[in-house]
C-alpha cells in the first residue's frame, strides 16, 4: 500500500457512507443531521497541513455539509453531483494534479466513474462486495467510523510523515499550524 499511497497529492472523498454512516435524518423540513466522526476531521486537517489536497464531492447539498466542509477548511468541494467522473476530473484540475496523484474514497455505485477515473480507488470496509472489488484498496473501518482517518494514516505513513499522529511532539508540531 505504500508504494500506491506514496504519490497521492489529492484525496477526493464522498459524504454520505464514507464521512457519515449513511443514513439520512430529516424532519419536516429536509435533511436534519448528519453525524461525522471527529478522527476523520483530523485526518483531514492532519493530510491538508503536510501538503495533501482534500476535496469533498457529493450527490447531495446541504447545509449540515457546507458547515462541515467550512469547519475543516476544505476549499475544493463539488456538492449535489451524481455524474462524479466530470467532477473528479475538476476537481484534479483545481487542485493542479493528474490522476495518478489522485486518490478517491468511495462506498457504492455512484462512485464508481469516480474510481475510474482517479489513480487510486478505495472502498469503505462495509461498503458491498462488488465496490471492494472495484477497489484497488479496501480499509479495515466502516463509512462513518473514521475510515478516512485510517486512510489519512496511510497516507501520511506511505509519505514518511508517521510522526504526525504517532508522537506527541509531531502531532503538536502539525496542531499548531491546524484551525479548530
């Protein structure tokens, strides 16, 4: 996995069973909650403070999402697209990188012109046989259960930036540059 993580300088991730669990709350007004888990947040923060883009791309919009999204200081985002091959292929171009430096986390079928066009494809560890099989790496955590952060470690890991989240003093050194 090392080899195949060690040049990604993007990591464009879907929303609902990747950052969440996938469900849906809504009230009588539409969507009300969505519930992210806090390591994935750090895993981001960590990835974006040492030199590695994140970008959010999701067939749904939402202001829980947008607020998300905001929090963690994600600027390329691509929000209410279910055509998600289109908007990889912006998103690398935004981000100034080429599909072999270009990572995407994805759970279903929606993702998967996203991990066709994108050099490395990964899929939640709950995500359905046929989308593992898709992928050219499937993580060990669930969607909604701090997947990206295992898959942020593994980044950062492949990168030689272990320190970061192993050691007090390498993670304090990256909090100190990271907005809470």
């Amino acid at each position: 996995m090392n080899a195949t993580l060690k040049p990604i300088k993007l990591l464009i991730t879907d929303v609902d069973g990747v950052l969440t669990d996938g469900a849906l709350y809504y009230d009588a007004n539409g969507e009300a909650l969505k519930c992210f888990n806090v390591r994935d947040g750090l895993g981001i923060r960590m990835l974006i403070e040492n030199g590695v883009q994140v970008a959010v791309l999701s067939g749904r919009d939402s202001a829980i999402l947008r607020k998300r999204i905001a929090d963690l200081g994600i600027t390329l985002f691509q929000l209410g697209k279910l055509e998600k091959r289109t908007a990889c292929q912006q998103l690398m171009t935004q981000a100034g990188v080429n599909k072999a430096e270009t990572a995407y986390i994805g759970d279903d079928s929606v993702d998967l012109p996203a991990f066709a066009c994108c050099g490395v494809a990964v899929a939640v560890a709950d995500a359905p046989d046929y989308i593992q099989n898709a992928a050219d790496i499937t993580l060990k955590t669930a969607g909604g259960k701090g997947a990206l952060r295992e898959l942020s470690d593994a980044i950062l890991h492949a990168q030689g930036k272990a320190e970061i989240y192993t050691s007090a003093q390498g993670f304090l050194k990256t909090a100190k540059k990271m907005a809470q």
